[in-house]
C-alpha cells in the first residue's frame, strides 16, 4: 500500500470514528447502528466494514482510544517534585485549560461506563472502572503527602479524601460551572478555580466523626 493510500484509509477512519462519536452521543450505544454511522460519515456500509469488522470492534477501537489517552480526566503526572503544591497547581491549570476541547472524550466515556453496566448490552469490552479510579487517587494521594513533607500542607489533612475531593471538584464541579457560565455568557476564570480548590485543600479536608458529638 502506496505512502498516499495509507494516509488516505487513515483519514477516512478517523472520518468514521468522529461520526460514530456524533451518533453515539445523541443516540446511545444500543440504539446506534453501522447504518447510522456510515450514513453520518456519508459513506457506504461496505467502507465501515473495510476498516472495523462489525459495531462491536468499531465501539473497541474507540473505547481503547479514550483508556489509552485519558487527557480528559485529570490525572497528576509521576514526579519527584521538589514543588509536589506548585506542580499540582500547573497541572490543574493545564488540564482546565484543555477542557473545553477534550468536551466530548468525557461525555463518550461516560457513556461507555454507564452503558456498560447495564444488563443484556449487545457489545463486548471490559473496563475496571474501580482499579482506574483507585490509581487516580493513589498518585494525587501520593503528590500531597510529597506537599505534607516539603511543609506546604498541614500535616493533619486527610490525604485520602482530599485526592477524592480533587477529582470531585475537577470531575464534576467544574464542567457544571463551565456550562452555566457558558449560558450565561460569562469567561471561567480558571485561576479562580483553582485557588478555591487550594483553599479547600489547605482548609477543608479534615477527617471529622460528626456521629460522635
């Protein structure tokens, strides 16, 4: 296959690609189908089934895709930081500032795992949506206690629960703000995020058993 066609059969994947995310988005996996798809990318169903074998190698493809990248969920990087507060801070601006692009990569794999857990759904992958989470909080987990020992953070701060409130805040909070401020025409200020989440972090996350007052 000439240098030309290869780039040429690539373009036309990732044409199909884009549209099954299109459809899939307004319809759901179940009630999308190839035909639906190929209609979308304004092909015929013999070109789907030139590049993806049937709907179910088709939903693979793009399932691994979006495990493989995860740019839409945040996630700190491994580091030796001597900053640990300081590289999470550029991290969290970083990822907030690539959002809006990385929209739709979070609404399919929401669907995906919510799909997914429902009974007699007629296509095949598996995600361990548990063991994905737990090694997102490990490593932020990881990252404060690094904060804890260079001094920036107090000592007596739940570890645990801050790394859980970090992706509560970046996981849900934020694109809920982002969308009502989206409506009301008004600019996400990201520093202002992010300070309120340092704010949280320095002042909030402290284990209390309120079942013992």
């Amino acid at each position: 296959m000439s240098r030309k066609t290869k780039n040429e059969a690539q373009k036309t994947r990732t044409i199909i690609l884009d549209a099954a995310t299109h459809i899939l988005l307004m319809r759901g996996i179940a009630q999308t189908h190839l035909a639906d798809i190929a209609r979308e990318a304004k092909m015929t169903r013999g070109a789907i089934y030139w590049h993806f074998a049937n709907k179910a190698n088709l939903l693979r493809t793009l399932w691994e895709d979006l495990v493989d990248k995860n740019d839409f969920l945040f996630q700190v990087a491994d580091s030796s930081e001597c900053d640990p507060l300081g590289s999470l801070v550029a991290q969290l601006h970083i990822f907030l500032r690539k959002m809006p692009e990385n929209a739709r990569r979070q609404q399919l794999f929401s669907l995906f795992v919510e799909e997914s857990g429902r009974p007699n759904h007629n296509y095949s992958f598996q995600f361990d949506r548990k063991t994905f989470q737990l090694g997102r909080i490990q490593k932020i987990e990881s990252l404060l206690n690094d904060a804890i020992d260079q001094k920036q953070l107090p000592s007596s701060i739940d570890t645990r629960l801050t790394a859980i409130a970090i992706i509560s805040y970046v996981d849900n909070y934020i694109p809920q703000c982002r969308q009502l401020m989206t409506e009301l025409d008004i600019r996400l200020n990201i520093s202002f995020m992010v300070n309120g989440l340092m704010h949280l972090i320095r002042f909030g996350c402290f284990y209390h058993d309120y079942s013992r007052n």
